[in-house]
C-alpha cells in the first residue's frame, strides 16, 4: 500500500481528503463531496470504484432507465 499520494495531496492547501471503506460510506458521502467548495481527493480502497459502479449499471438496468 501506497501512501505517497496522501503526502503530497495534504500538501495542497485546503485539501480534503477522503477514502472510503465500503460502497454504503461512499454512496452517503457523495452528495456531500459534490456539493463541497474546495479541493477533494477521493482514494478508492482495491475495487471499490468497480464495485460501486457496477451497482449503478445494474440499478439503471433494473429500474429500465
């Protein structure tokens, strides 16, 4: 595991930070990430950013969308 990106992230002023664990924490924080005014990182824990938007896919394919 890497953590050179949240080194130099934190370096850049008035950065948030935020990863993550579960797809449930994801989907409640995102209204709020999008909404934010000001710099946001959102680092994804392994497949996280797969699982997620393949729970999309398959909720828009249910709903006929």
């Amino acid at each position: 595991m890497s953590f050179e990106d949240i080194g130099v992230m934190r370096s850049i002023p008035n950065m948030v930070i935020f990863e993550p664990v579960d797809i449930v924490q994801l989907e409640k924080a995102l209204p709020k990430i999008i909404d934010y005014d000001g710099p946001i990182y959102v680092r994804f824990l392994g497949n996280l950013l797969q699982l997620y938007l393949k729970r999309i896919i398959n909720s828009t394919y249910l709903r006929g969308i």
